[in-house]
C-alpha cells in the first residue's frame, strides 16, 4: 500500500511569510510558539484528493484492510511532505538570519481547530489546493495547515508566497 500512496499522492504546499505580531489566534501556545519571533510562516499542505478517492473505492469494493493500509501510507506521505517543506523553509530561513521553530497547528494544544479558517485567510488571494467545510475540516482530508516562528536577528524576509 506504501507504493500504491506514492503513486497517487501530489504533494502540494502554500507558504506565506507574515508579521507574528499580526497573528491573532487565541491560545497559549500560539503565544508560547511565535516568543521571540517578529515573522512566521503560514503553511498549507495537501497530499492531494486521489488517494482519498482510492481509499473510498476500496471500502467500497469491501476491501477494508486494504483501505486502512493505503490510508494510513497517506498519513505517512503527507508527514513526509512537511518533513520535506520544514527543511526547505528552515534552509531558506537560515540564509537570512533565522532559524525555523517546529509546526504548530489549529487543534494542537489549546489552539481551537475552529481557528483553522482564519488562518486559511491568510491566503485569501491565492488559489489553494484545499478548502475548509462548514464543519471546519480540510477538504481534501489528507491536508494540514500551521505556523512555523522564525526567531533571529537577520533581516527581514521579503519573499512572500
């Protein structure tokens, strides 16, 4: 099934660099993770919606073990893809002057999942591979969104995506 994901996945990342001080989500470990950062990086990642769709079909063809084996490789391919995007983004930020905290997403701590659509906002020009439904999850299901800081003395980041 690990073969079947890689031949399905499309890894597919936004990032934009934006002001930490103009974040505004509640909870303490957005305060706690953006300390000592003026920048952060907003990201969305998604593996794409076909391996969703082959997962669906094998239920469907009543083949559930198989379907639970290709989901599960979909979770492995989508930490795969951040892993790959958090040493891009570190690489990039290392060249300025700053070094690259670790991830933090809506529904990690005490973040509400609720606050997933401001955070989307924050790519309100950009034609993302991923939407939110009116329940609040990403759609396609296997897709992530999160802030990294970028603590450091280096000049500003200019660049945004």
């Amino acid at each position: 099934m690990a073969a079947r994901a890689d031949a399905v996945v499309a890894p597919e990342a936004w990032w934009r660099v934006v002001l930490g001080a103009g974040l505004r989500f509640s909870g303490r470990a957005v305060r706690l993770h953006l300390a000592g950062s003026e920048l952060a990086v907003a990201f969305v990642l998604t593996v794409g919606g076909a391996l969703e769709a082959e997962v669906l079909a094998l239920g469907e063809a009543r083949e559930p073990l198989d379907a639970f084996l290709l989901d599960t490789a979909g979770w492995a391919a989508i930490e795969r893809a951040v892993r790959q995007l958090r040493l891009d983004l570190r690489a990039r930020a290392r060249t300025r002057g700053f070094r690259l905290t670790h991830r933090l997403g809506p529904g990690y701590a005490d973040w509400p999942l609720e606050e997933q659509g401001r955070l989307l906002e924050l790519f309100a020009n950009a034609p993302l591979p991923v939407r939110l439904s009116e329940h609040g999850v990403l759609v396609p299901f296997k897709s992530i969104t999160g802030i990294f800081g970028l603590p450091g003395s280096g000049p500003t980041f200019s660049t945004i995506r």
